[in-house]
C-alpha cells in the first residue's frame, strides 16, 4: 500500500483547533487507476502550499482501484478554499467520469492530536458510508 507520509507545510499551534478531513475514492476499473494517481500527485503537490493546510497523507491501494486522503485545515474555509483553486478544482471536474464510489468524513480535534492515525481515518470513513448507505441519501456516491 503506497503511502505519502504525514506532512506538514504549516504547523498549527498546540491546542489550536482543527478540522480533519479523510476522503475514500474509488475508481471504475483499473484502467482508470495511472491517471488518478497521477492527477492525485499533483493534488498533493498543491496541498503542501495551500494556505491553512496543517498535515496531509495519501494512501493508495491501486490494485484495489482505492484511494484515501487525510488532511488537517485551520477551518473549513481553508478547506474549501483550496478545494475551488486550481489544480484541484480541475482534477475533480475531470476525474468525475472515472469514479465508481467516494466518501467523505468531517471532524473536529485539537493540532495536538496530529497527526491522526490512518487506523482512526478509516474507522470514520467505514462509519460515514454506513450511514450514507442506512440514510439512502447518496451522499457517499461520487
């Protein structure tokens, strides 16, 4: 399982509160798995210069044709912020064709709890896409 390790490009004060964010992407085929990964990397490359960004990792499983990002932001709007700028806004927008199924999670912790372990990103990821599929809503779908 390739993994980028837990970086930090702007670290935040100790008891400072932060939003953590971990997403699950799955792609249609195996096909699809170089260009993700591809346009991930450039994802990535943006997410250690955006402003209010605290720790970042990526994990991905490809011959599973998964995903899995992990993120910690000052606040949301930082969060969104980098979201609509480009590369990244791009990436979505091009990317959305390929995709079979996403996730995304949301919480709140202190940056003296960074970085969050893959362990408990995962186990909020599972618990997120049981709700979304108990609720119907479709919100896990990308």
């Amino acid at each position: 399982m390739p993994t980028l390790p837990w970086t930090v490009p702007n670290p935040a004060p100790a008891h400072a509160p932060v939003v953590v964010m971990a997403s699950r992407f799955e792609v249609r085929s195996l096909r699809d798995v170089p260009r993700f990964l591809l346009r991930s990397l450039a994802a990535w490359r943006q997410v250690r210069t955006a402003p209010g960004v605290h720790g970042a990792s990526l994990v991905a499983r490809p011959w599973r044709r998964t995903f899995y990002t992990l993120s910690a932001w000052r606040d949301r709007d930082a969060l969104h912020a980098y979201a609509r700028t480009e590369p990244h806004r791009g990436i979505m927008q091009e990317l959305r064709s390929t995709m079979r199924d996403s996730t995304f999670t949301y919480w709140e912790t202190t940056a003296g709890e960074l970085p969050v372990s893959w362990e408990e990103a995962l186990r909020r990821l599972a618990e997120q896409a049981a709700r979304d599929t108990a609720e119907g809503t479709g919100a896990g779908r990308a």
